[in-house]
C-alpha cells in the first residue's frame, strides 16, 4: 500500500505535466481535483469531456497505486463516462474514485465527478486497469 504523500510525490515525478492534485488515497479509493484553466474549456464555457476523462483516470491510478504501492505499469484498458450534467468552467473539478474489484491481473473501479460545492455528479466514470503481475502487494 501507498499514502497520499507517496502517490502525490510519485504523480508529481512522473507526469511533471499534470496539474491534478492528489487530496487523499485509501481505503479502495481516492479523491483527487483540478484547478480549471481556460485551456480546460469548451465553447460555451464548460469544462471538455477530455479534461473530465483525464481527472477520472488520474483518480482511479491513484486509487490503485494506493492499494499495490508504487507499481508505475498499472495501465487503463477501458473507461466509459457517462455526461450527467454541465460542469461549471469556473470551479475545480473533483473526482471520488472507489474501486469495486481488486483482482490480481486487474482493478475496476468507479468515479464521480463533481464541480466544487455542487452536490449531484457532473459525470460518472467506470473503469478497467491492467496491473502488472510482479507486484508489491495484494
């Protein structure tokens, strides 16, 4: 297993890039947000469908490597989103990750997407991973 500050130190080496913040991992799941910026948004001033796809998959990596430790192989084979309603452009998007299935050879898990403050999820996320089959644990 990993902790948050694992995670978060192994996100922020490996994908410099990424502005997804890592807020917590545990207990089969994780949250994680994003700052929306403009480059974030579509026409219309909400935020684009890639960008959601991109908080959910970060937040279901994130789940699994708190589950198996720091495993960098662990890649997504699927992941279908379901558009719920408008995200706001002007407020961070937040994922909540639980994962439903812990396999040896892989994970599922489920992701909830939310405008900041808002109650009812923007988007709602399944996904599959791959894990690879030298691991730390589970």
């Amino acid at each position: 297993m990993a902790t948050t500050a694992e995670v978060a130190a192994f996100i922020a080496r490996e994908f410099p890039h990424s502005k997804i913040r890592i807020d917590a991992v545990g207990q089969l799941g994780a949250t994680v947000s994003l700052d929306v910026e403009a480059h974030d948004l579509r026409p219309g001033g909400t935020v684009s469908g890639p960008t959601l796809m991109g908080v959910a998959d970060v937040a279901l990596y994130v789940a699994i490597l708190g589950e198996i430790g720091i495993v960098p192989l662990a890649v997504t084979t699927n992941l279908n989103i379901n558009f719920l309603r408008k995200p706001d452009g002007d407020k961070r998007v937040i994922g909540v990750c639980k994962l439903i299935k812990m396999g040896r050879t892989m994970a599922v898990g489920e992701v909830s997407l939310y405008s900041e403050g808002k109650p009812e999820p923007v988007a709602h996320v399944v996904g599959t991973y791959a894990l690879p089959a030298a691991r730390t644990s589970h």
